[in-house]
C-alpha cells in the first residue's frame, strides 16, 4: 500500500498568520510586528504541547498588553485558519482508490506543527481531517517538523515504509527531512502543480 502524508497549514487549509497578527493585534496595545518579534520565543513550547494555552494568554497580557479575558484571546488567535474545500475533498478521495483486488492503495495521514488551539478550532471547524488513517500534531506528541523523530513516528503510525511513502509540505526545509529519510517529496506552492505531482508519484510507484 501506498502512503500519502500532507501537511495541514497552506496545503490541507488555507492559514494566513498575517491576520491572526492582526487579530490579536487588535484585543492588545502592540502592533502585528510586536508580535511577530516575541511570538518566535514560543513558538516551539506551544508547538510541542509545553506551554498550555493559558500561559500562552498570560504571556500576551504581560508582552503585548492583550485582553486579559481568555475567550476572546482565544477567539482572536484562531483568526486566519480557513477551510480549503477542493484540498480537503482530494485528500479524503485519495483513500477511496481501491487497488486492483479491490482493496485501498492509498493511505492517507496528516503531520502539522501546530498547537493546541488550533486543533481545538479544527475540530470544530474541520472534523473530516480525523478521518485521515493518522493524525500527527506536534503539540500532542511533543515533536515539530523538521525533526526527523516527528516522521518517524509518522511511518510508524501508518506502519508505512519510507520508500512507499510520500510527504507533502509548503515548507521545502520540511521536505529536505523527509527526503533525507528515504521519503518522497513535494514542496506545495499551489495545487494546479501539486496534484499532477502526486498522481505522478502514485503511477510511478504502482505495483
């Protein structure tokens, strides 16, 4: 069997960080550049699940001056995550090919450096996404991307092999990891090329 891990952020949904910048930008007295600047001291303890959402918050209130209400931070952090239909649509199918004994040729898993309140939002706003045969966010398994530990666990959760693998992300140094593995690559920039890609790759590799 074939096996097909994507990326979420840019490749599975649309995620524009500029407008949660802006969101949280406005509930504080700092501007989306402030932001930008400190956000990058705790983007691995959130990302990795080390730093809860509260002491997320509590940081903003003290750096940013952020609305010291928890709701409406969370309600703002959340701002720039969008559903993307058509992506969504591909990835789902892509379980349903059926090889020639009739069995699925594709498996399909999700690896994303993320955090917990996103995940919260996607659970809510894009449930489909866990009916993926793995889902692997990185604040629930204490890893992010690029470490090659993350796809390997990856492999590991899909009991897939790299050679039969394929990864897909927005970021090329993510896909460097990957294929320093063993794993097939593409560096997503939009689906118009994306998409020939993979079924490229799924031709090629038929058994």
């Amino acid at each position: 069997m074939k096996t097909i891990i994507f990326d979420l952020g840019n490749v599975l949904v649309d995620y524009q960080p500029e407008v949660l910048l802006t969101a949280v930008s406005a509930i504080s007295q700092s501007t989306p550049a402030q932001l930008r600047q400190f956000a990058a001291e705790f983007t691995h303890p959130f990302g990795t699940g080390q730093m809860p959402p509260q002491d997320l918050h509590q940081k903003h209130i003290q750096l940013a001056g952020a609305d010291p209400h928890y709701p409406v931070f969370v309600h703002a952090f959340c701002q720039g995550i969008f559903r993307d239909e058509a992506a969504l649509e591909y990835a789902l199918a892509l379980r349903q090919r059926p090889s020639a004994n009739g069995q699925p040729a594709v498996q399909v898993g999700l690896l994303s450096n993320t955090n917990e309140l996103h995940v919260d939002w996607l659970h809510r706003h894009v449930p489909e996404l866990w009916q993926l045969d793995a889902v692997i966010m990185s604040n629930e398994v204490g890893l992010m991307k690029p470490d090659p530990a993350i796809y390997r666990l990856a492999l590991a959760r899909l009991g897939a092999t790299a050679v039969t693998t394929l990864f897909i992300d927005d970021i090329p140094e993510n896909v460097q990891a990957a294929q320093a593995l063993g794993i097939s690559g593409i560096v997503h920039r939009n689906w118009a090329e994306t998409e020939p890609q993979i079924e490229q790759w799924l031709i090629r590799n038929t058994r």
